[in-house]
C-alpha cells in the first residue's frame, strides 16, 4: 500500500486548517484593537481663568500643553502653573502652584498636582511660605489642600518635614501629619 497520497492529503488538510485558523483570527484581533483614544481639544502655550459657581476667580492656570478627555471631561495639563487667590480684601498674595503634571475633575473642583510640587504665597505681613511634595491635591473652592505623600513646609526661620498635609490656603494653616520634625533656623532680623 502506498502512503504517499494519504499523507500528503493530510498535510495538505492540516495546512488548510492552519491557514484558515489565522486568517479567523486576524478579524478578531482587528475587532478587539480599540483605537487610541483621542482629546477632544488641545491647548498648547495657554492661560486659563476657571470661575467658581458665584462667578469669582477660582483659579488660574497655565501651561504648554491641556488635553481634555471626551468621556470623563477631565483635563490633564504638562507642567502647568496654578494661581490660586486668597479671600477677598487679604493681604496675601495669590497662592502658585507648579508641578510636572495637573489633572482637574470635569466640574474643576479638585486639581491633583503630581511630580515636584511646589507651592509659593506670602502671608500677610509679608513672610513667605513653601510647600514642597510629589502629590498635591487642592480644593480651589474651599481653598484647602492635601497630600498623604512626604512634605517638606518651609516659613522663615522654620523648616517642616512630615508625612501627610492638611492645608487651608486661606489662613496659610499648614498641618502636618505624621512623621514630623521641625528644624529652626536663624533669620536675619
């Protein structure tokens, strides 16, 4: 008996098989892939004054570069510059904001600042504040902020390290967490 035909009919069904095997499976592959999800605008080297529901300044921002996702109405910002002001008739100045990245919720009341974060303002009789962190999250609205990473709060004279932060930006009150040392520097009267 010659096996020759049988097997070469068998080789031939399996790569028929195989070959409609891949074939199948390239149209599901091709169903499955999503295409990269796309903003639905793009801001490059803008400035921008959000309002609260009153119709006052909530905050500023800044940036070279804001997407805005179409699905959650969210923005993200590279390297973006927050002006956050104070209480109407304070003396201190505007609170600002800068950091690697900033995302704000659809409504803009949350902006989360991550990447070295560092916030500026002067209190009223004029002495500087800084905090510094990786994460930030600010409350525009409330002007309160929060971190649960390492902070770093500098005033003159007074150098604060510790873990977690609760902030109310209108009073400049930083409280610190967790882990906390204080190191006192000399100033220059």
């Amino acid at each position: 008996m010659n096996w020759r035909p049988i097997l070469i009919a068998v080789l031939a069904l399996g790569a028929f098989l195989s070959g409609w095997a891949l074939w199948s499976q390239r149209d599901r592959d091709k169903d499955n892939r999503t295409a990269p999800k796309r903003p639905d605008y793009v801001l490059h080297d803008f400035r921008l004054v959000v309002l609260n529901d009153e119709g006052r300044k909530a905050f500023t921002v800044s940036a070279p570069r804001l997407n805005r996702d179409p699905d959650t109405e969210t923005i993200d910002i590279v390297t973006p510059l927050f002006e956050i002001p104070p209480k109407a008739g304070s003396k201190a100045t505007p609170w600002e904001v800068r950091s690697r990245t900033g995302w704000i919720d659809a409504k803009g009341e949350e902006l989360r600042l991550r990447g070295d974060v560092h916030a500026d303002s002067t209190n009223a009789s004029g002495k500087p504040i800084r905090i510094a962190t990786e994460q930030l999250n600010v409350f525009p609205d409330t002007k309160r902020a929060t971190s649960a990473t390492q902070v770093t709060v500098t005033h003159p004279g007074l150098i604060l390290n510790g873990r977690g932060l609760e902030a109310d930006l209108n009073a400049q009150r930083v409280t610190l967490q967790n882990d906390v040392k204080a190191r006192y520097e000399r100033t220059a009267p």
